[in-house]
C-alpha cells in the first residue's frame, strides 16, 4: 500500500516515541527483581523527547521494541490529534444541489474566506440588483429624458417616479439608502408610480431577510462550540502502569478556562480490525471502552485534570495484548470528551486519538494539583500536564498476569512483591520459606 509522507497522519505517526523507553531489560528470577519488567537505568522525573532527527517513513523498519526482530507497526488516523476527522468523502450524488439545501449549515462550515465572500456579494448583488429595477422603473417612464431631468422637472411641471434621479448611479445609490433605510432624504419615491411604491416595499423586506440571514450566519461561525475545544486539552500519549494490582490504560484531561464544563463526559472507543466467526473482515471496528475517574463513572466534575483510567480486566480487549503486542497491533484510541459550556448553555465536543505509538508502557503521570497557600487557593501546572514518570510495569498481558498470580492475589503487584520479598529477607534464613513458580518462560522466586 502506497503511504504517502507528506499527509497530516503520516506526519504525526512519524513522531515516534524514543528508544530509551522502550527499550525492554526481561531478567530472571533471583529473588530482587520480577519477571517480565522493565527497571529504567535512569531516573528522570520528565519525560523528554530527545534531539534527533525525525525517521522518515521509508526509515520506520528500525527497531523500536521489547523483542529483538519486532517493528512497530503505525497506523493512518481517523481522528488527528487536534480533534478533526481525518475522513475523505468523495463519489457522492448531487453533491452540490445536497449542500445549497442546507446553505447555512454549508456557510456556518465554510472556511472564514467564503462566508465573507458570500456576506459582501449577497449586499452587493441585491443592491445592483435593485437599482437595475429602479433604473428601469425611471427609464420606462420617462424620468431620464432630458427634458425630465431634476434641474428641469420645475420649469417642465414633470412628475417623476423617484426625486432627484439623473442616472444609473443616482437608481445605485437610492437602492443602498431604501434597503437600509439610511434616510438622506435627497431622492423618495412619489405617488406618481405604483410599481415604485412596490418596488420599494419589496427591497426592504428582502434587505431586512438577507441582513438578518448573513448576520445570523457570522454569529454562529462566532460562538461555534467548536472554538470551545481549543482550551481542552487530552495528553498527547497514554500510559499503562499498575493501579491497584491491575494494569491500566490511563490518559489525562484538562480544561484551560475558568468556566466549567457542565455534565461532562468522556468516552473512548478503540477501532481496530476483526473477523467475525463467518470470516468477514471488519476493518474499522469499534469497541467501546469502559473509562472510570477517582472511583467515579465518565461523568465528571472536571475542575482540575482528571486522569481517566481504562481497568485492563476479563472485559477488556486489551486484555490478552502485552508490551510487545503494542508495538505489532494495528488499532487507535479514539477518545471524546463532551458537555455543556457554562458560558453559553451550548453542547461541545473535543476528540483525540491515541496510536500504537502513542502508548508508553511503564509510565505514569505526575500529580499537577497542589494547595498554593499564599493564593489560598488549588493550583494547577499545567507544565506538568504531560509529565510522566517511569514506574516497574509487568511487561507481559493482563491475562497472564491473572494466570500467574491467580492463586495469590496479594502479589500481583511490584509494589506489593517487592514489599514482601523485604519482609522475607529480614527473616532468618533456617525459616525462610523458598518456592517457585513457573508459567511459561517467566520464573518467580518468592
């Protein structure tokens, strides 16, 4: 398949994380360390892309994983980074006649350019336009001849339809002040025409529906809830570390403005490909995620970021995928946080989406919140919203970790392992108990 690099995807998914993250250290069982984990040689509190070079995509079979002779594998979004659709729709019938239907939807959607091109022509047609009729009106009935023209309608009795016209610029001109009703009081219509009388009714009407019309269309493009996404802000990579002796998928949210937003909720959905038992290749399949905050469900109180948490379990179809399978899977994490803008009442939505790539197995995001007491208040920094920290992580799936340490939960954990190996150790060593445990090719002494 034909990739090409200069498209936005492509040009993000080049972004890769660096190697020093992802380069996996598997150690054996000597009774310090846990199988199947990664223990960071150094200690960083940031994570910081390094200086280098961006790979190319013809560069992207360089290695970048847990296992010798594994590539990461990138995959094209649907939904970019800063929120839009990455979806091109094309072969539709009557597309156009479709779009002028709903023509303000279409000028609301349109790009600033064209929906003042369209707010200038609409004045400036209906005014030429106009004064074409007025023009005709005074050509029809005599106003233009010269012996009818203003300096001489006095001397000559003459009665025109339209006060002090002498051309097509004076009709230009009365066409602008009756569709405005500006009011100079230079040029009025008489009782001499009724087509005149009718002419003008109809102008200001028509003036009063595309004025109310283009203004309406101005101010939506304004206070579109769109705008509102600029100031919500979801991490650029996720994490998977342990939380509560479970692995979890976690990313975070947070939310620039001071006015909240009401109701939210956040969703998030992984799109990859299956077959189904009759062999039918869904390529854009959908699952849905089960997200929880802080103990909470999706909706939250969103006054600070929130960290929104994925429970890796039996549910999930991260379930049976570990480290090294990140980096082979092809799927993306479409995530979507809505609500309602305190401000204006109006419903928003902002999207992000998270790749393969975009995974960072081992880590874990640093607390941002703290009490400022001088400010006697909560302060959030939001310098550290991206800020992660590298934790000791299991490398293996969740379905084996339930497998290994199935008959004693108390040690799932690194944590936990680690705090009852140092208890073991203080022992003395004629009761120190010593057993194995094999599944597979990890090996654990406890």
């Amino acid at each position: 398949m034909h990739v090409d690099p200069e498209s936005p995807a492509c040009r993000e998914e080049a972004q890769l994380l660096p190697d020093d993250w992802s380069k996996a250290k598997i150690v054996a069982a000597n009774g310090n360390l846990s199988p199947g984990v990664y223990y960071p040689t150094v200690t960083s509190k940031r994570f910081v892309v390094p200086q280098h070079p961006v790979p190319s995509v013809v560069d992207s079979k360089v290695s970048r994983s847990h296992r010798h002779g594994v590539t990461r594998r990138t995959r094209r979004r649907a939904i970019l980074k800063n929120g839009d659709c990455n979806i091109l729709k094309s072969k539709i019938s009557q597309r156009r006649l479709r779009f002028l239907q709903d023509m303000f939807t279409t000028l609301v959607d349109a790009q600033w350019r064209w929906t003042l091109l369209v707010f200038t022509l609409s004045f400036i047609l209906s005014w030429l336009g106009f004064a074409l009729i007025w023009w005709l009106i005074a050509f029809t009935h005599g106003d233009l001849e010269e012996n009818h023209l203003p300096p001489m309608q006095d001397s000559s009795g003459w009665n025109p339809c339209v006060l002090n016209i002498h051309d097509f610029t004076s009709c230009f001109l009365f066409s602008i002040e009756t569709q405005h009703t500006i009011g100079y009081g230079a040029r009025t219509t008489t009782e001499e025409c009724p087509e005149a009388i009718f002419i003008m009714c109809l102008q200001s009407i028509v003036g009063v529906m595309i004025q109310a019309f283009m203004v309406g269309i101005v101010f939506a493009k304004m206070t579109r809830p769109k705008h509102r996404t600029q100031t919500l802000l979801f991490s650029k990579y996720a994490v998977v570390c342990q939380r509560d002796s479970e692995l979890c998928l976690m990313f975070r949210v947070g939310d620039l403005r001071k006015s909240h937003i009401i109701g939210a909720c956040v969703r998030a959905q992984l799109i990859r490909s299956r077959t189904t038992k009759e062999g039918e290749l869904l390529s854009h399949y959908q699952t849905e995620l089960q997200l929880n905050a802080d103990g909470c469900d999706s909706n939250l109180f969103f006054i600070w970021p929130i960290t929104m948490v994925h429970r890796i379990n039996a549910e999930s179809p991260f379930y049976g995928i570990s480290a090294a399978d990140v980096l082979q899977e092809r799927f993306e994490i479409v995530v979507v946080l809505e609500g309602t803008i305190e401000s204006t009442g109006q419903t928003t939505q902002a999207r992000s989406s998270y790749t393969n790539s975009e995974i960072m197995w081992g880590h874990r995001f640093v607390p941002l919140v703290t009490y400022n007491r001088e400010r006697q208040g909560y302060e959030v920094d939001y310098s550290k919203f991206e800020e992660t920290t590298q934790v000791d992580t299991p490398l293996c799936s969740a379905k084996e970790l339930d497998e290994f340490y199935g008959t004693n939960p108390d040690h799932r954990s690194i944590e936990s392992g680690e705090h009852t190996q140092t208890k073991l150790q203080e022992r003395p060593p004629t009761t120190q108990p010593k057993a194995e445990h094999r599944d597979g090719d990890y090996t654990v002494t406890l």
